[in-house]
C-alpha cells in the first residue's frame, strides 16, 4: 500500500519495525548475500612479515598480525579488483534465491570501497584500480535491474582514522563520518545501512554513546525515512534500529520485541582467506533458511571476493545448489513471507513456519522408520489437508495427546528437508 509522503527530518526510529511499511520488503525477503570486500582482501588472508613469517586472519589482518600503517597502505595501494563483476554477483545470489545484498562500504580498517571525498584512503584514490571505475555504483545498477535490493555494511570504528581514537578529536571523524554516510546515500540510494563497530571498547577509547546511536538514526531518516538501520547503529539493546543481528547463530523462537537477521559466513571467515576450504554444504544453507524463517528471522549469508574481486568457485557453486534446490521442491513457500507461528510448539525433528493459513513443516530429521511426526499444539486448530510440497504425496493426520501426529503415506525423506504444507483452520 501506498504510504502517506513523509518530509526530511520525520523520524522513524519509533515506528514499529514488525509493523511499519517501510520494513515490508526486508520482513518478507527473509534470504540475503553478505559481502565482506575491501584492501584487506588484497591480502587474501595472509601476510607475510618482513622476517618472512606469516601471519594469517582475514577483514581483521591489519590488527590481529599488527600491520604497521605504512606497510598496509603500501600493500592496498597494488589493490586491483579488475574482476570484480557485479552482474555476475547479482546473478549468484539470484539463484541462489537472495533477495537483497548488503556489501561492506568500510569496514574497521575504514577503507572505503567508493570514491569518498571525505579522505583519499578509498578505491579509487589509494590503489591500482581503474580510476572510473565505481563498484558500489556498479552493484548498485546490477541489482536495480535485477529486483535486488541493495544495503552498505558501515563500520563506525575506524582504525585508520586518527581522529576517531581521541575524544578531543572524534566530533572531526564523526563530521567525516556523516558527510560519507549521506554520500552512500545520495549516490547509491541504498535500502538497508547495516553499522558496525559500535562496541569498540578497546581502541583506545570507546566514544560512541546511546545518544551518538540515536542522533545518527534521526539524521539517516531525515535523508531517507524508508531506511532500514540495523541495531548495531547504537548501543545494543539501548538503540536497537530496526533489527538485531545475532551473529554466526540461530536464536531461540521467537525474539521478543526485535526483528533479527542472522548473519554468517560460508566458511570461517568473512573476509577472503586462500586457505579457509570449510564450506558450508547446500544442505546445511537450506535447512538453516528454514529454520530461521521459522523463527521469524532473515538470513544474511556471506562471501568474500578474493584480491580481483571474484567470488570463491565454491561459494558460487553452494549457493546455486541451494537456490536450485529450494526451487525445485518449492520450499521458498515456507521461506519468502512466511515466518514464526506461535500456533504450534518448534519440533525436535525440524521447524515449522507459518503463511497465512498454512503451516510449512520442514522435516530434517526423520524419526526411527515407523514412528510419525509429532506436532505439539499451542491453541486449538484442525487440519484441512496436508501434503509433501514437491511431490505432492499426502500425509496421514491423527489427533494425538497435546497435538497430531503425521503419517506420510510413504518413504518421504527429502535429501535435505522434506516439507509439509498444512492447510490450517486457526482459532477464531
Ligand atoms: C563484526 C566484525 O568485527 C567482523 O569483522 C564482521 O564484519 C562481522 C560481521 O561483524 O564482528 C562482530 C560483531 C558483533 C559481534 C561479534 C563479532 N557480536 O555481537 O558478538
């Protein structure tokens, strides 16, 4: 529905994210690509230090193997993504039935992957890359054409910066950091911000507060009320934005009060490391996607271009195989707008997620041969028709004890989850 027109400086930051138009999309796309790309990429995950040892981290190298600042500026001034093709990114989370992508615009080493003029420790200006070349414009055309939303990652720490470590000096960094702020937004229209960084507490002086949390939501809002803004803008729990953002796991259903998005990486690293082989397999991606639907959560899963801006094979290939998976058997049902249903209790054997009047029952694992699927009810609700999706094979329900029990009719194992579609008659 068409929302009322809402000037500069209307302030959402109390609007009810569960409810508010402006987070329809994002509530109903549940599935998204993280990108996690910049200087340090160049590195691919390993430095080698002038003694010849290697040290070896990814988005964090700089810190964690203590990279001098000359020594790091010298290494991304070779940076040169040539390869980095944006319609080909677009086209992986596509199949890989993502709906929105949100890629890192700076992170902590506060290099930015866009021609700022805040500072020259960007793409454009400290590298060897094309100098015309923009890839968050790029991205941001690809993804337009595609029906893709697309969202920055923002790191609020910067450890590049010398402004940023000294209070006396932070209201400089924090003048440069809104004036970069509204650049991602009046350039690229982003749909999404998704800040980082504000729980540094240890570099060398935390200086970001709940109010600095806050006054940055109303200033984002006033350039562009529909924005999404993660918790991670404030203080968690204090100024929570629109989302929380539970990391590397699948929270309990349901979070009270909050939207969440789940964020995790294919492998172990969120940065590209040469090394890290550890992906995630197509099956573990689906049933993660299920699960977390059914929780009433997004997922937010990540690849790490390498030093030419090209996404690992493998990533490509597991996302793709995930993608064609859950087209073929046509679980994005129990995914895309559907989410938590407080009708029924979360089952030992998989999840069970809620659109409209059907409930998606992702079965993921199988009981011993024989025994049926026990669905434990929370209110009274009867059960019109249940069948396999997919294969269309019917499935036996009997009340039982505090709920059903499910019988499919025959060896209903899914490779990766087999989900039933309960037609349901809710309480009046
Ligand atoms: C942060 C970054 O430091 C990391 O490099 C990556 O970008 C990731 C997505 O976000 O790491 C965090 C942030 C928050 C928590 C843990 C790691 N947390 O809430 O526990």
């Amino acid at each position: 529905a068409p929302r009322p027109a809402t000037g500069p400086g209307t302030n959402h930051a109390t609007d009810d994210p569960f409810t508010a138009d402006r987070t329809s999309w994002w509530r109903q796309d549940r599935f998204g690509m993280f990108i996690h790309f910049g200087a340090y990429s160049n590195l691919e995950g390993e430095y080698t230090r002038p003694d010849g040892t290697v040290c070896r981290d990814a988005e964090w190298i700089k810190r964690e193997c203590k990279i001098p600042n000359d020594a790091y500026e010298k290494q991304a001034a070779t940076f040169n993504p040539a390869d980095f093709d944006a319609k080909a990114i677009v086209r992986a989370a596509k199949d890989a039935g993502q709906r929105y992508i949100v890629i890192t615009s700076k992170h902590h080493d506060g290099y930015a992957m866009w021609p700022t003029k805040q500072n020259s420790w960007n793409l454009r200006d400290h590298s060897a890359f094309d100098p015309h070349r923009d890839i968050l414009a790029e991205l941001k055309r690809a993804a337009d054409a595609a029906g893709i939303k697309l969202g920055f990652y923002y790191s609020i720490w910067d450890w590049h910066d010398p402004d940023f470590a000294d209070p006396a000096t932070f209201p400089r960094y924090k003048k440069r950091m809104y004036a970069q702020l509204k650049e991602l937004v009046d350039n690229y229209d982003p749909a999404l911000l998704w800040f980082d960084g504000e729980w540094d507490a240890v570099d060398p002086v935390n200086t970001w507060s709940r109010k600095d949390g806050a006054e940055l939501q109303t200033y984002l809002h006033a350039l562009n009320p529909e924005l999404i803004v993660n918790n991670r803008v404030g203080k968690r729990g204090v100024v929570d934005g629109d989302f929380g953002t539970p990391e590397q796991e699948i929270p309990a259903a349901p979070v009270d009060g909050q939207l969440w998005e789940s964020c995790m990486t294919l492998n172990d690293h969120w940065g590209f490391a040469r090394y890290d082989t550890h992906w995630k397999s197509p099956a573990t991606i689906v049933r993660n996607l299920l699960d977390i639907a059914s929780r009433g959560g997004n997922y937010l899963l990540n690849v790490g271009p390498d030093k030419r801006g090209r996404v690992p094979q493998p990533s490509v290939d597991r996302l793709r195989e995930a993608g064609r998976w859950l087209r073929a058997h046509g679980q994005g049902d129990a995914v895309y707008g559907a989410g938590y249903t407080g009708l029924v209790a979360t089952p030992s054997w998989g999840a069970v997620a809620r659109r409209g009047n059907d409930l998606y029952a992702s079965v993921t694992a199988w009981p011993a041969a024989g025994r049926p699927l026990h669905l434990t009810a929370r209110e009274a609700f009867t059960i019109t028709s249940a069948r396999v999706l997919g294969s269309g094979q019917r499935v036996t329900v009997t009340p039982a004890g505090d709920g059903f029990d499910l019988t499919p009719s025959g060896a209903a194992t899914g490779p990766v989850a087999s989900v039933i579609r309960l037609t349901v008659k809710p309480p009046a």
